[in-house]
C-alpha cells in the first residue's frame, strides 16, 4: 500500500473522530440547554461503564513483564538479564 494511500485513510479516520467529538459536545451542550440533565446522567453513566468494559476486556497480558520492561529501559537485553537474575 503506498504512502498517500495511507495517509489518506489516517485522515479520514482523524476526520471521523473529530465529527463524533463534535457531534457528541453539541448533544451534551443541547442536554444542558435545555435541563436534560437525567439524560445527560445516564448516557455519562453508561458511557463510563462502556469504558470499563473495553479496558476490562483489553488483553494487557500480551504486554511486557515488568522484568522485561524494567531490563529493556536499564539497556540489558531480556535473555542476559534473566541469565544473571536467580
């Protein structure tokens, strides 16, 4: 795939985002406007509940150990580090 190809999808994307952030302050200054705020309280609450479902679902097991991370940044590859550890 080129590279204008790619850049063209990145933007795109970044484009979308921007439309639902802008979708989504206008609801919320509409809700506000106009005294919704039991509305307003139950799509906060689920959209928090949604975001503890994708972070609860997330597989951070596939992620560096700590041991990795800590040999990684101190410049020791993992292999001599764990060779040296008892």
């Amino acid at each position: 795939m080129s590279q204008r190809i790619r850049t063209a999808k990145i933007k795109k994307r970044r484009n979308i985002t921007y439309l639902w952030i802008l979708g989504l302050a206008v609801l919320v200054f509409l809700l506000i406007y106009f005294e919704r705020t039991e509305l307003l309280y139950i799509l906060a609450t689920l959209g928090v509940t949604v975001l503890l479902v994708i972070v609860a679902a997330a597989d951070l097991g596939q992620g560096e150990s700590p041991s990795d991370a800590q040999a990684s940044s101190s410049g020791i590859s993992s292999t001599s580090a764990k060779t040296t550890t008892k």
